[in-house]
C-alpha cells in the first residue's frame, strides 16, 4: 500500500507555519506528523500539497493509496482501523477526514476532496488535530508524552553523569552521544526526553516535559519549563515556556519567550522578548490569514508565531499575540506590531520590503553554516512565497 499525506483546509488556517512545508512537515511533541505516521505505520510517505511546493515533497503514486490527513496526529488505534479500509472508503470523526482509501486515477480529484462513491467509516479512537498554530504549543505536552513512549518502549537510556540534580530520572530518556553535566532535571511533571548528539550546558534548569531534538543545544543557566520542544541543530537559551522550535533555529542568549512557535531558520537576538499575557487577562487574539484579521484563541497566554528565515535585532519586543512571517528582519526599541507581513524589513519606525535578492542570499548564507546546499529548489520555494505574499505587504 502506499501512503500519502496530504493537506486539508487547515492548511491555511497554520499560516505563516505552512508556507514552506505541507501540514504533516511541523513538528509538535518530539517527532514532526509525517514522522510519526512513519514509524506506526513502518512505511515512508509523500505528500499531496500545493503546487508551488511540490518540487520539494513530490507526490509518489501508487495503484492502490492510502491518503492520510497530515493535520492528524496519528495513534495505534488510528492506525489499526486505517489498515482495515476498504477500497474507496473513508475514515472519519466528527467530520473530519482521517484517511481515504483510493485508487490513483481518483488522486486528482481528492486533492479537492471530491470523489464520488466514497462509504465512510467512523472511528472511536481518540484523533488530536492541529488546526491553529497556537494548537501547536497548547497540545504539545500531550504530544510529547505519546512520542516519548514510542520512541523509548523497549529501549534503554543512556545513563546521566553524577554531576547533574534528577527527579524522576525514570522518565528521563538519554540517545547515544548526548552530553549533560551540571543541570538541575525535573522529570516528574512530565518526560524529559535528550536526543542524539545533544547538549545541555551547566546549571539549565529544565522541567518536563521537554523534547531536545538531535544535534540541539541548551546553553549555560537556561530556564526551561515545559512543555517545550527544541527541534534538531538548535540552540536555546535564557527563559523558556511552553514553546516549540521546529528545528535549525537559534536563540541562544537572555530573553524570555512563552506560548509561542518558531519555525526553522531563524535567529532571535539577544534579550529578544514576548509577552504571552495580556495585562488585562482578556483572551489574546492572532492574526488569520484566512480571514486577514485578528481573531479570538480562546486562549488567556499566547505569544509569538514567527515564519521561517525570519530574524530579530537585539532588545527586540513582541507584544502578545504577535504573528511574523517569512523572511523577516525586525528590530529597533518599542513594542512591535501584531502582524508582520512576510519579507519585511524594519520596526516600530515602519517596515519595507525586504529584497529578494538580498534575502536569499542571506538564506544561502545560514544553509552554508549547517553545512546544507541552499539549491534552486529551495531558491525557487522562496521566491514563489515572496509573490505569493506581495498583497500582504501592500496592507
């Protein structure tokens, strides 16, 4: 059988998160969704996206497919009833698609979601989809939780040198050459889980959940509480909460940021801060870029969504509830605005168009410090979303 992710109307709704990548590729818990799908269902994946990104995650086809709804997150019983689809049956909960069982001549039409003579199929299991970005850090400690257990059932940690304070060190979980010395580790409010290659530098303070991804980096004095993720060859510092870093990002000096969601490639500069709550206590609101404006999370703490590439200058302030693009480059002192279209260049003194040109060879730049080709790819992705985001910048 052959499995392919494809992306709903969430899509949209996961801006600016899903501009370089289809649903399935953001990471939540420990693993990203598509990788999750991968290691229950043992099989390798591709996905059915939007066209200017199907260069990058082409769809493979086969005679016979298995579309899964890469904004689910998946679980063992999912899985065992998407195994018993019958062709050109759909499982489904509360009106939302979770798989389709198809043949390759009805792909095309399924990218839209309309196919005729398709029975559904209702399961009882438990399905969490993401459907917000601010969904992303509000279910991530459920998120690491399941991935910690698949990730470690049957396996045996590393053990923790003597010089670090543990509690709870039972739910602990330390992958082959990971280093971790001097830091204080609370485990018991939720797993802690250290991945291959990683570093935790002396006095963190770190309390689970938490996920450190491969090759990623916890600097000196670090105040984490969780649930928190760091995605792979990332750096973090200072004071931390409930937040996700998807991965190839850096903030690695002072500053607090709370309730919020980093993708990859960016940069937060030194004392860079959010707020996360509202004087007030009133529900934050964030921008959609689907309705193009600020509605309510239903949420009292919610903080910064920034796009990928996008950067910040020293002393940078984020108000609560602040959505950033891709490719940005903020900075200057006072509080920034609440939305910031993508390729923007500047502050609270006013924004200009950042260059194309400029930008991707700054991308190109930072892809060559992690020892990745920036191709044409990647050059033409960036481009595409530079047009594509054009009306945003005019507003």
């Amino acid at each position: 059988m052959n499995y392919i992710l494809f992306d709903d109307h969430s899509r949209d709704d996961l801006l600016p998160l899903t501009y370089l990548r289809p649903v399935a590729d953001i990471r939540i818990g420990i693993l990203t969704i598509r990788e999750k799908w991968e290691r229950l269902l043992n099989v390798k994946t591709s996905s059915l996206t939007e066209d200017y990104l199907s260069e990058k995650f082409p769809t493979v086809r086969g005679d016979r497919n298995i579309l899964l709804n890469g904004s689910v997150c998946p679980n063992a019983e999912l899985v065992d009833d998407i195994k018993k689809l019958k062709p050109n049956h759909a499982l489904v909960k509360d009106d939302i698609i979770i798989a389709l069982n198809m043949k390759d001549e009805d792909l095309d039409s399924a990218e839209a979601m309309d196919v005729e003579d398709i029975e559904d199929v209702l399961t009882k299991a438990d399905v969490v989809k993401i459907g917000h970005p601010w969904d992303i850090f509000r279910l991530n400690g459920r998120a690491i939780e399941s991935d910690f257990e698949l990730l470690t059932k049957g396996r045996k940690s590393l053990k923790l040198s003597d010089t670090n304070r543990v509690i709870g060190e039972e739910n602990i979980f330390v992958e082959e050459g990971a280093v971790v010395e001097m830091a204080n580790l609370n485990a018991t409010t939720g797993p802690i889980y250290i991945g291959k290659n990683a570093v935790i530098m002396e006095n963190s303070t770190i309390r689970g959940p938490f996920a450190l991804c491969e090759g990623s980096t916890v600097k000196m004095s670090a105040k984490i509480y969780g649930p928190t993720t760091l995605g792979p060859h990332s750096k973090l510092g200072g004071e931390v909460n409930n937040s996700v870093i998807f991965g190839y990002s850096n903030k690695a000096h002072d500053g607090f940021l709370g309730n919020s969601v980093i993708a990859e490639w960016c940069n937060i500069g030194a004392d860079t801060n959010n707020s996360n709550l509202k004087n007030s206590y009133d529900n934050v609101k964030l921008w959609s870029y689907t309705q193009e404006t600020f509605i309510d999370t239903g949420l009292q703490f919610c903080g910064l969504i920034m796009g990928d590439h996008s950067k910040t200058g020293i002393n940078t302030m984020f108000n609560t509830g602040t959505v950033v693009g891709v490719n940005v480059n903020v900075f200057g002192s006072g509080f920034q605005r609440n939305f910031i279209p993508s390729f923007s260049w500047g502050g609270t003194k006013g924004f200009k168009t950042y260059n194309i040109t400029k930008a991707l060879d700054v991308a190109k730049a930072v892809f060559a410090r992690r020892d990745i080709e920036f191709d044409d790819v990647e050059k033409n992705v960036l481009t595409d979303i530079y047009e594509i985001t054009r009306s945003n910048r005019k507003s």
